[in-house]
C-alpha cells in the first residue's frame, strides 16, 4: 500500500518531458510530449547559431554489452525496487518548458549546463524519491523512448554482471555505423539490460559523457547507503526523426537536497567526424572521424588536455587546474578535458578542487 501511494504521488507529479530553460523568456507552453530539436554542427564562419536555427542534425552513441544472459522484457528490472510501465498522469498546470532554442549548435563540446544546472524536479517528485523507485515511460508511436526517471538507491544497485542488450534495435539503429545502444539509466545504477523504453542509439562521445554522471551516482550511492539519488533522462528528436539529437540528464542527492549531487545538462548526440542521418540512422564518415580505440584518439585526448582550461577526475567529479598535484597522478583514462569557465563547470555537477581552485 506504502509502494502504491509512492507510484500514485509520483504519477501525479509535472513532467512531460518538455522543461523549462534557465534563459527562457517565454510563457510557458504545455506538450502532451517532449519537445523535439535538431541539432546541427556549426559551420566555421564565426557566427553564433542556436540548434534550432540550424534547421539540421546532430549526432549519436551507445553503451556496448558485453555477452551475457539475456535481460528481462521491457519494464521490469533484474534487480530490487518497484517500477511502474504505465504513462505519466498530467495533473498540473505548472508544467516547465525546456526550449532548445538557444541551446547552441553542436562545435565539439559534449556538454551543456542548462538552467545554472538546477535540475526541474518538484518539490513532491523529490519527497517521494525518499524511497527506491524506477520509471520507464512507454516507446511513443514511432517506436522511440520517451523518458527514465528513477529514484536510485542501495536496492536498485546490480547484484550481476550486464547481461547481452544486443536483442534490443532502439529506434533509428543501423548496422555498421558504429552506433551504440546507449542506457538512459545505467546498469551500473538500476540493473536495467535489454529494457526497449531504456536503450537509444546514439554516438561513442555521447555515451563516455552519460558515464561520467553514471559513475559519480553509483559510487555516492555506494559510499552512502541510506542516500537516495533522484535522476531522469530525456531525449529529444526533431520532429519524426528516429535518433535523438540529443539527452537532457537531471540528477541530484535527496536527503541532503543536493549538496552532493546536483547537475542539469544537455549532452549532444553528435560526434566530430560523423554526419548523420537522424530520420534514419545512416552514418557518413567524414576525414576528421577519428576511431576511438586508435592510438591517435589516445593522442587527440593529450593534445585536448594540454590545451584545457580545467582538468577533471572521471570518479569523483572534482575540477583542477591543469598544472595541480592532486590531477597528475591521476591516469588518463579517468582524466577529463573542461573547457569551459569555473562557473560553468560547477553547473555541469563538477566540484573544484579544495587547493587549486578558488584558494
């Protein structure tokens, strides 16, 4: 009865999938779905140009599975904690609105902050996370996810290894275009595998930033037992278009109200090198793709940290400059490139270092 009055709260609360920009000037408008985008790489001219001004497509990435036992059918979890398969329940008026129309086309730069990084939970959404819960909303008319929403706790961490998520086809997946079926909510938080309303096809580079937030969730929770993390993620398409252009991930710590965890960002699904066809999935190459797992992707990431403003651990989310001590020990592989202002940085959920920053 206690789990059933948590689920009624939580289909009660406003979401639609459609939030609100920290910019926005406009009056808020009520979508019976997420609003969707486009979102176009930059021509060099110099000139400023949102996403949606560019009237093209962005990019794609996916969280690769290893072989394993087969995952269980959409909608349930392989592990503890109540989910709900049902639909959202629009109760509300006060319904938040984010618009990417001043969201900037994509220039490289993966993430984002929106809203200075506040998440757009409510006040009732964030009382009932007190308890362990997963949400996937229902794969809308084109086949495509829509939403995951969790309340992320000890009870939904993974008691087994990823089991094979090669049976799910997200919407828009293609073969041989190096797409990656990428979790809206992790394994490594929720124990989800081959779950259809959780898995999207998307780039290399939107999927090794998701991991960034996946990893400082999991070891908070870890590191704290009774705590709680509320997180959702949301994709959002151009019109009919079958691959997102890009995910808005919210997260934050409930019981201490987010002075551990707090991060609102937008993470392109695009990737240098790639033009992609977002109605269908089709992937062309251009010369800058670089493969991933090659030695000069190992040497564009030298080259990317030397040359960044701020240098950031991968596992615990904290910032440096890049000449301090406390970074240089730290290997590659967990060491990530910011550029960005130390403002910014904090908005994406980075907290900066006690010595190096700020000092």
């Amino acid at each position: 009865m206690k789990m059933k009055k948590l689920m009624m709260l939580l289909l009660g609360t406003v979401f639609t999938g459609a939030l609100i920009s920290a910019c926005a000037e406009a009056e808020p408008v009520y979508p019976e779905a997420p609003e969707t985008v486009i979102i176009e790489e930059a021509e060099e001219t110099g000139e400023t140009e949102t996403a949606a001004e560019a009237g093209e497509e962005t990019v794609g990435t996916e969280d690769q599975g290893e072989t394993g036992e087969t995952a269980e059918a959409a909608g349930t979890v392989t592990d503890p904690g109540s989910v709900n398969t049902g639909s959202y329940e629009q109760t509300s008026e006060e319904y938040a609105y984010f618009s990417l129309d001043q969201v900037p086309a994509y220039n490289g730069t993966q993430v984002i902050p929106v809203h200075e990084g506040m998440p757009f939970f409510t006040e009732e959404e964030l009382d009932a996370a007190r308890e362990s819960y997963e949400y996937y909303e229902a794969l809308d008319d084109l086949g495509r996810c829509v939403f995951a929403q969790a309340s992320a706790g000890t009870d939904t961490l993974p008691t087994r290894e990823r089991g094979d998520i090669h049976t799910v086809r997200p919407s828009g997946w293609q073969k041989n275009c190096k797409w990656e079926r990428c979790h809206l909510i992790a394994h490594s938080i929720t124990g989800e595998d081959a779950n259809e309303r959780n898995l999207i096809t998307g780039t290399h580079a939107m999927n090794e930033a998701m991991q960034v937030y996946e990893v400082r969730i999991t070891n908070y929770i870890k590191d704290n037992p009774d705590a709680h993390v509320l997180y959702r993620v949301t994709p959002y398409y151009y019109e009919d278009e079958l691959v997102a252009s890009g995910v808005l991930m919210e997260g934050m710590s409930v019981e201490n109200e987010g002075e551990a965890i707090r991060f609102c960002v937008f993470l392109y699904n695009a990737q240098t090198g790639e033009d992609i066809d977002y109605a269908l999935g089709y992937v062309d190459f251009t010369e800058d793709y670089i493969d991933p797992s090659s030695e000069e992707a190992e040497r564009a990431k030298e080259e990317a940290l030397e040359n960044a403003d701020y240098i950031a651990n991968k596992n615990s989310m904290i910032f440096h400059d890049p000449d301090c001590s406390g970074i240089a020990k730290t290997r590659n592989s967990n060491r990530i490139p910011l550029n960005c202002s130390e403002e910014e940085a904090e908005q994406m959920g980075y907290r900066p270092h006690y010595s190096c920053i700020g000092a």
